[in-house]
C-alpha cells in the first residue's frame, strides 16, 4: 500500500468515527439517508481536495506532462519538432517566443541546456531552475513534449568526458530537469542515454539520445599559434583507439537502430558527427568511433537516419555518403540559442551545405505524412521572420 492508499483509509477511518460520534449509524441504511450522505459527501470533499492538488503539482512537475504528455502527442504524428542547443540561463534576449510561433509538438535539447560548470550540484540545480522559471520556457513545457541530452556545460566540466568526478550526479539532474520519472529505465542505467518514440506505427518519430560525455575518453590537444590573431589556442586532435560512447551505449544503440519500426530516427549528438574543419570538440577527434557510427547506422537499415548536434554556436548542415552507406547521412547543427560567435570568420568544412550561419538560432524539423514515404525538411531559424536556411533531405 502507497503513501496515497494510506492517507484515504486514515482519512476513511475518520470520516467513520465522527460520523458515529455524530449519532449516525454506519450501515448500509443509514449511509444512503439525506443526513448521512451530506455528511459523507463533505468529509470527501474536504478529504480529496488536497490530495487532487498534491497530485496536481506533482504531475506539473514530472514527465506527465514534460516527457510523456497526457495528451495524444504520444500517439499522433509529428509534424513539427524544433530543437537547439547553448542557451545560457542569464542572457537575454530568449528565442522562446520565436519557437512557440512554430507550434512545436516536441523540444529537442541538444546540450548546453544551462551553463554549470561545477562540481556542486546544488549549484547545478539552481541553474537549471532559473531555466525552467523562464516564461517562454514554461509555456513550451506546457504545450510541446520534452527531451533531450546535456553537452559539456551542463555536464558539469568544459570539454569534460568520463574523468568528471560529478557524473552520476550530474546525469540525475539532467534527467529531473527533463522529466524522466523515477522508474524510467534510463535511470537503472549508467549514463544519460535514452530514446522515445513518438506517434502510432506507420508514422513514428524515434528521437535516440546520445551521451557523449559520461564514457568519453580524455581528448588529445595542443597548443598552437592562431597565424591570424597571434593567439596561443587550444586545439584537438584526432585520437585513433579512443572512444566516445562506451561498450554498454554501443550496443544500446545498435538494438535501438537495428529492426526498428518507426519511420524516422534523430540521432541527438551534442556534438558535431561530420564537420571536421575546426579545431573544437568534434567526432572526427575520435576517427574509430566516427567510423563505427557510420557503419553502424548503415547497417542497421533503420529509416530515415539523421543527426542533429550543437555546441558550436553556430548552424550549418553536413552531408557524406561513404561507399558501403545507401544513402547520405545528414548532420543538422543548431548552436547558439543565446549566443553566437562576436565576429564572422570563415571555416572550412568540405561537406557543408549550403552556408555557415553565425546568428543565434534553433531548428525546426517538418514532416509532411501525406506522401507515399515522409517528407522531412529541416529548417534554421532566429529573430527573424524567414528561416536562415531550409535543407530538403531523403528527397
């Protein structure tokens, strides 16, 4: 029996002494008669309303309402789903209100959901409230389902990987943050990968959460001289042997791809899967764990795989089709809900299409169910009324 279960027999209990301490007979008579049905019925009343309350806030705050909403999300097609990424909890102004105008079903996070930075979680926490107290944030909770994965800053550590000593703790926060009830099997599991489905079979929607932080190894970097600004830098470079994902994710990941029904799948890495142009934190730093992704998704023959990634503060769109793919495999990066990059600067990236956008942004992913097979298009957007850039994909 739950806390619940024995708060009503207390209560029931109650209801029955004083009715008997009224003079009234507890039977099967008496319950029915006018007098003992008011007394009944108010004792109930008073009884149940501040359970329903209690109830009430708990389900505002769970994945209910977040995560797995009562309404029919769940079982109707999507159509449209936006996501971003880098939106530091003090800076203004928010896309919020820009986002709701595209009616979202789902919200996608895609890292850098608050900026942490620490190793205490209550520090952690605080800011993850002051991102949820966000009006515009609020109202999206309550019209569109939630998920999600962290990136480095909400982790915890900048560039972090499995050498943060606040990981488990961290992955927790994440999940409150999202919604994820108790006995989610997400939560049995180490790390914070998970996937959700949306919609009925024929047209579902797989959103695969990737967690590129908790079994990373550490990343192999240099410093160098910027020839364009004298700087000294960072950079990062490529780590053959060294993995991402971890053995148990790997697997995880391979079940969830191989023999699934839905229609369409998104991969959520927080970080870039195929631009390799840079000298930040990318999967190209990691070439073994690149190609395993790549062969893994190929052989899987799941429908309709692409990926969305973050972190960048930038957007752009990455496209390659190796020999053994039968399609090309699509990178969307959204980066920079509240901050972008001070200055426009050029980056090489051979497999981009279209151009490097260096503006505050999030996406919005569009499919039409009407066709014969989904039409999905992707499309970058900001303050502005236009989309920055609109890519056409499994077309």
């Amino acid at each position: 029996m739950d806390m619940w279960d024995l708060k009503f027999w207390k209560r029931l209990r109650g209801i029955c002494i004083d009715i008997e301490r009224s003079g009234s007979k507890i039977s099967p008579k008496g319950l029915v008669s006018t007098a003992n049905r008011s007394i009944v019925h108010d004792y109930i009343r008073d009884m149940l309303q501040p359970i329903v309350r209690s109830l009430t806030l708990q389900l505002l705050r769970s994945s209910l309402l977040i995560s797995l909403p009562l309404v029919s999300w769940a079982q109707s097609p999507l159509t449209t789903i936006a996501f971003g990424s880098c939106d530091h909890q003090d800076y203004a102004p928010k896309l919020w209100d820009r986002i709701l105008e595209q009616h979202p079903q789902l919200w996608i996070w895609g890292g850098d959901n608050v900026y942490g930075d620490t190793y205490d979680m209550d520090t952690l926490r605080a800011k993850y409230a002051r991102q949820l107290a966000q009006p515009g944030y609020r109202k999206l909770t309550e019209t569109a389902a939630i998920t999600g994965t962290y990136d480095d800053h909400d982790y915890g550590l900048n560039d972090g990987g499995k050498e943060y000593a606040k990981r488990a703790e961290s992955r927790d926060v994440l999940f409150d943050f999202l919604g994820l009830p108790k006995d989610d099997p997400a939560r049995r599991r180490t790390g914070a990968y998970h996937s959700r489905i949306f919609g009925h079979v024929g047209r579902q929607v797989k959103v695969i959460n990737l967690d590129t932080r908790y079994f990373r190894d550490s990343l192999r970097q240099e410093l160098y001289r910027d020839t364009a600004t004298g700087k000294i830098e960072r950079r990062n470079l490529p780590a053959p042997g060294l993995d991402i994902l971890g053995d148990e994710q790997w697997t995880w990941l391979e079940q969830e791809l191989r023999g699934s029904t839905a229609a369409v799948h998104i991969i959520n890495s927080s970080i870039q899967v195929i631009a390799a142009g840079h000298r930040f934190e990318k999967w190209a730093n990691f070439p073994d764990a690149q190609e395993r992704l790549y062969r893994l998704i190929a052989a899987s023959d799941a429908a309709r795989v692409f990926i969305i990634s973050g972190d960048r503060h930038i957007a752009e769109c990455s496209r390659v089709q190796k020999p053994f793919m039968k399609e090309p495999l699509y990178d969307i990066t959204s980066s920079g809900l509240t901050h972008t990059w001070p200055a426009i600067r050029t980056e090489g990236n051979p497999d981009r299409v279209g151009h490097l956008i260096v503006k505050r942004n999030y996406g919005v992913i569009k499919i039409d169910w009407q066709a014969a097979s989904p039409k999905v298009s992707i499309e970058i957007r900001g303050h502005d009324d236009e989309p920055y850039a609109v890519y056409r994909i499994f077309e």
